[in-house]
C-alpha cells in the first residue's frame, strides 16, 4: 500500500522518516530544505534557499513521475515572515496556474537554521 519514494538528487533524510510517501495516486514529500544534496552546503540568502528548496522538492516529484504541476497543496515555513515576499516570488516563478492551495507560517526555528523548508503534496 505504502510505496517509499527515494532519490539521491535530495537531500537524504536525516531521522526516521522518507523522503517521501507515495499511497495510490497521491504522494507526500517529507519538508525539503535547502541542502545541496551533490554538495551538502546551504546557499546564503532566502531567494537561494528558497530554489535550492524547490529544487530538492522538484527530484522528489521526478522520482515519482511527476512535476510541480502535479502539486496540490504546499506548506512553507519560514524563520521569519519578513522573509514571505522574497520567498513568494521565487515560488511565484516555480508555480503556474491553477496554483496548488498553500499555507505559509513562520516557525521558531528549522533543521540546520535555514530560513525556509517547503514539503508538497502531489496527485500523480
């Protein structure tokens, strides 16, 4: 019923969870930040975390035979909310119309003290 789907061209994970989870048409990707798998360096700045991010969410999708236009709903966590609007037009450039439904939260603090982690959830 569960299917693990796994990649190298993310970030591994780093506790006792997948990367992601595909059940049926639908698939759950574990929060991605912004981790250069090839590399394991954290770009500066939030528009490069924000891409870096993104991509990491975009291997995860690939590995599953799919695409950001598959995505459905997104939750994006932030350090902070003054980072929203920069962060927004990354995304704005990832995502197209009919746009997945999306939360957008600040949090106390995230693994390895990025300034952004984005998970998705995916129709195959």
């Amino acid at each position: 019923m569960k299917e693990v789907i796994s990649t190298t061209a993310a970030p591994a994970a780093i506790g006792p969870y997948s990367q992601a989870i595909k059940v049926g048409n639908m698939l759950f990707c574990s929060g991605q930040i912004p981790v250069n798998p090839a590399t394991g360096e954290i770009p500066e700045g939030i528009e490069a975390q924000t891409t870096q991010a993104l991509e990491n969410v975009k291997a995860l999708l690939a590995e599953a035979g799919a695409t950001v236009d598959n995505v459905v709903k997104t939750t994006v966590f932030l350090a902070d909310m003054s980072l929203f609007v920069p962060m927004n037009e990354v995304y704005g450039r990832v995502f197209t119309k009919p746009y997945p439904a999306r939360s957008a939260v600040a949090v106390r603090e995230l693994p390895k003290q990025v300034l952004v982690e984005v998970e998705v959830i995916a129709a195959l």
